[in-house]
C-alpha cells in the first residue's frame, strides 16, 4: 500500500481538520496505527501538518465521536480496541421495506378499545384494566406478508380515536424518519420466539416456526409511556446486521 501523504492541500475546499481526519483514519485502516497504539502528540501532527494546535484538536474530536480512538489524561490519544460489546444493530432491512412504499404496505387488522392485561399495565405504568387502544397491522411486500405488528397506546377520551391519531407510533414515520410522530425515545428489545398460530396463519408459515420478535415501548416528550407492542416475523425473513473495527 503507498505511503499516506504527509501533506494536507491548502487548495482543497475540504477543510484542513476534515483532511486530517482522513489522513489519520486511512493510517489505522492500513495498520500504520494498530489497537493500542498511540496517535502522534498535538505538537508533532502540527508540525507535520503545518496546521494550529485548535484543528488538530478538532480532528481528534471527531475521531472520538467516530468511535475510532480514545484519550487517556496526561497520555495522549491511542486507537481504540475491537469492542464487539460497543457494536450497534441496524434495522435497515426493516427501514427499507418501509420506504419502498410502492411494493410494500401496511393493512390495518383490528382496532378497539380493550383493558389493559398485566403486561401491557406495566409497560405503560396503568393499572391493570385501564381502557388502552389495541390495534394489529400487518406488513406486505408485493402482497407477500412479511411481519405482524401489534400494540397497544394509551387511551385519552378527550382525544377522538382517528386515523391521524393511530399515526402517533405511524410505521413509515418512525422507520423512515419522516413525519410528526410525537414520539421523543423509544426502548427496542431483540428476542427469539416461536410464531403462534393466529401470527403464523397471517404469516402463511406453521406454528412454531422461530421467530424474531422485536419489542418495542415509546416515550412522548414529558417521558411517559405511551405505546407497547411488538413486531414478529420468521427468522427467515429478517436479520440484523453491524459493522464493528474500521472499514475504509
């Protein structure tokens, strides 16, 4: 692999400390700088560089948030470790059958006001029996089922149930980031299942088949509890993927 140019270009439009940044990251990604390994000191990247002391803070700035290198008081600033227990999981799988509205759809299966049963009373912090709104959906690609979705959202009387009230936890708002959804944070919890008879029937697979089930509770704006519910699907349709150390 050719040596990383030591310079940086004063004609670029890219700005000095993104240059840097780009430098020092094709230099971990070569081997150059392995795990562990200390990063040149301030001092030294200035003169290599010939750029002040503030840019070269704000590159190793941004390489912080990146994940990439961590500071150590009184000692300077080394590569980060492989940290496989730091690694995040995406739902791009799911955030692209959303977005692709003309092949996908969500049909709405039931809606109705029901007591809340113990579970569903915990996670919405109700008493047990409190009116909530139910409502099951399901998710197609080209007419293909692909997962079921069911929840439950706290019930206000003062607010009549509509079509634009069921799209505070709106799917394609919430999976392609667009909308007013009203929702502040949200908890997801991953696990395995197995698709009982009613979601298998809506999923044409058997019962039993394994499953993903994804879990999920939404908070609004004054952090209280207004959405509890699930998604489910067959293993076979759904993974979840992430990309950990430093891809180039």
């Amino acid at each position: 692999m050719p040596d990383t140019p030591q310079t940086i270009n004063r004609d670029s439009y890219e700005p000095a400390y993104a240059q840097i940044v780009r430098l020092l990251r094709q230099q971990i990604a070569s081997g150059q700088f392995r795990p562990g390994n200390q990063l040149p000191s301030e001092s030294a990247i200035c003169s290599q560089y010939g750029v002040s002391p503030m840019t070269v803070r704000r590159a190793v700035n941004i390489l912080l948030d990146q994940g990439l290198v961590t500071t150590v008081q009184g000692r300077g600033t080394f590569v980060k470790s492989l940290e496989l227990g730091s690694s995040t999981f995406a739902l791009d799988e799911l955030q692209d059958i959303f977005r692709d509205k003309e092949h996908s759809k969500v049909q709405l299966l039931r809606t109705r006001i029901v007591p809340a049963s113990e579970n569903v009373a915990h996670a919405l912090t109700i008493p047990p029996g409190a009116r909530v709104i139910y409502i099951r959906r399901l998710l197609l690609k080209n007419d293909d089922p692909i997962l079921c979705h069911e929840e439950h959202l706290i019930y206000d009387p003062t607010r009549p149930v509509v079509e634009a009230e069921m799209d505070v936890t709106s799917l394609y708002g919430l999976f392609s980031g667009t909308g007013e959804t009203g929702i502040k944070r949200g908890l997801l919890v991953i696990r395995s299942a197995l698709l009982d008879e009613e979601n298998a029937a809506l999923l044409r697979a058997k019962p039993s088949t394994p499953a993903f089930c994804l879990e999920h509770t939404f908070f609004d704006f004054n952090n209280q509890p207004v959405s509890y519910g699930y998604f489910i699907c067959s293993s076979d349709r759904l993974k979840f993927s992430a990309r950990v150390g430093i891809w180039d």
